[in-house]
C-alpha cells in the first residue's frame, strides 16, 4: 500500500508540473507578472488551508501511536536524503539548460518547447501509476531500482552532452535522452521517498525530510543560475556537469547500499570482510537478488529489534529467508 500510495504521489506530482509550465506563460502571456504572483499566492494559501485540514482530521489516538517506539535516523537514511537533494540540483539544471538548448542548438520554436517537455512529464505520470501493476520485477526489486534510476540518469546525460555537440544529426537522441532522464529521476525520487517514509517514525521523517526539501530547494534555485551560466562554455556544458553529478551520486549510494547489507546481516560491527570485500559482496547481493521484500520493511523491524535490546538480528536483507532469527 506503501509503494503504491509513494507512485500515485509522484503522478500527481508530475500532474502539478505540467500545470507549472502551462498556466504561469498563459497568465502571463493574457494578464501580465501581476497575475502570476496573484495565481501563486492562491496556490500556497491552498496549500496551507489542506494542509491543516488534514492535521485537523488526524485522531489524536493515531498520533500517539506513530510516536511510540522512537527510531533514530541512521547514516543511510542521510545518505538517501543527500541523493534526493542532488536530484533536485540535476532537475532545475535541466529546466534551465534543456529548452535553451532545444531552441537554440537544435532550432526548435519556443512555443513547442514547453508542449513537448509537458508531454514527456505527462508520459511519466502515466509510468508512475500505472507502475505498481507492471508485470516487470526488475522494477520492483529495491533497492537494485533505484541505484538502476541513477545510472539511467547518468547514460542519460551522457547521451545528452554528445548529442548537443553533434547538432546536425543528435537531435532524435537528446529528444530520448530527455524522455529518459525524466523518467529515472521521477522513479527515483519516488522510491526514495516510499524508503524513508517506511523506515523513519513520524519525528524522524519530518526532521530528515524536511532537511532534505529545504536544502532541495536550495540547490534547485542554485541549478536553474548553472544551468543558465554554464551554457556560455557550450551547448554540451550544463549536461557535462549533470553527468559529473549523476556518477558521483550513483556510485555513492550504490556503495552505501551494498555496505549496508553487508554490515546489516553482522550486528556486532564484526565482519571477517575487508571493506572492499564488504562492498562487492553487497554488490553481488543487490545484483543477483530476486527477493522483492520491501528494504524499508525490513531496516524498520532490523532498528525496532535494536530498540528492544536485541543486539543480534540476522535476515540478510536481500536472502532468500523468510524469518528473523534473533539472538
């Protein structure tokens, strides 16, 4: 119900993107700035009025019940959180670097710009709700999925830099490495999400998650300038960048991901493997792995055994074992 609550979310959050590149140009375009800072202000007073709406109609015995059994936020909930802000980084360079590009390096009109990044959004939500029916278990394999997204990100960019560099023939290949991008980043963002909000308590998602969006926001306001500035190096610049960002990302929660199965399965910090060894036996695990139990299911039970004084719980996260044996 988790993951399917997470990508119906993400549809509509894709929903509200497409709205945001339509309805500001068209209020802009008919009635002036005044009007979009007026259709703004509405959107937040909205927001603000559902949002106690809903804290209203929470019960209070509920509230209750998500505080009990505290858990604390471990170093891969950060690591997961640090991934989410950089994906905010890559997608406001795009916003700024890619209709720029399209319309300047590829002579593309402004006014197909905007319909044609609208329908790559709308593509992805459709992707998102539907994706918790699709028959394909590689997409449902956590988190083997979303250390996959990142990397479709990073061929992503890839394709992007050397299609602008050969403009008289790379248009159809950055028009897909676009569409590409689009739906890994909105994949991964939403799994990220479905992770921490299965893995943290109440206190903690809103202390992590909060960080993380604030910090999100900031690095979002700090791409749309790069992706602007870093056109003067180039056309392929600003997706030089985005694919220096993506490595970096996907390596650094692939590595955190495999290490954290390694040492999840041995409690006592003990292993008899070197960390080298610790990351590629991760690695092989999250690889060969046909488990499709949810990760934030099984850290959250890992963390409450914890909690209780139980120093021992091993179930390899990625195994084939269906119990919990605690020591």
């Amino acid at each position: 119900m988790l993951a399917t609550t997470s990508k119906q979310c993400g549809a509509a959050r894709n929903c509200g993107s497409i709205a945001a590149m339509i309805v500001p140009a068209l209020l802009y375009q008919r009635f002036g700035w005044p009007a979009v800072c007026c259709g703004a202000c509405s959107a937040a007073l909205l927001y603000i009025l559902l949002s106690s709406l809903v804290g209203r109609q929470q019960p209070e015995s509920r509230r209750d019940k998500h505080e009990e059994g505290h858990l604390d936020i471990s170093w891969i909930d950060w690591i997961v959180g640090s991934a989410f802000i950089f994906t905010e980084l890559q997608y406001n360079i795009g916003n700024a670097a890619i209709p720029q590009t399209l319309t300047t390096t590829f002579n593309m009109s402004v006014g197909e710009v905007g319909p044609t990044l609208g329908s790559f959004n709308a593509i992805s939500m459709l992707f998102l709700a539907v994706l918790p029916s699709v028959p394909c278990a590689f997409l449902h394999r956590s988190p083997l999925n979303i250390v996959m997204c990142f990397l479709f990100v990073l061929v992503s960019w890839i394709c992007a830099a050397f299609s602008a560099m050969h403009a008289a023939d790379g248009y159809s290949v950055f028009v897909m490495s676009i569409l590409s991008f689009t739906l890994s980043i909105n994949m991964a963002q939403v799994l990220m999400l479905e992770y921490l909000s299965g893995v943290l308590d109440t206190k903690g998602a809103e202390r992590l998650m909060g960080v993380s969006e604030t910090l999100g926001c900031g690095f979002a306001m700090l791409g749309g300038y790069l992706g602007d500035e870093l056109e003067v190096y180039g056309s392929a610049a600003p997706f030089v960048m985005q694919g220096i960002v993506a490595f970096l990302t996907v390596t650094t929660l692939g590595a955190s991901l495999a290490h954290r199965h390694v040492t999840r399965d041995n409690p006592s910090h003990v292993s008899p493997l070197s960390f080298r060894n610790q990351l590629a036996e991760g690695v092989k695990r999250i690889a060969v792995s046909q488990s499709t139990d949810s990760p934030a299911s099984m850290e959250r039970k890992y963390r409450q055994h914890l909690a209780q004084g139980n120093r021992t719980v091993v179930k390899p996260l990625l195994g084939d074992a269906d119990v919990i044996t605690i020591a």
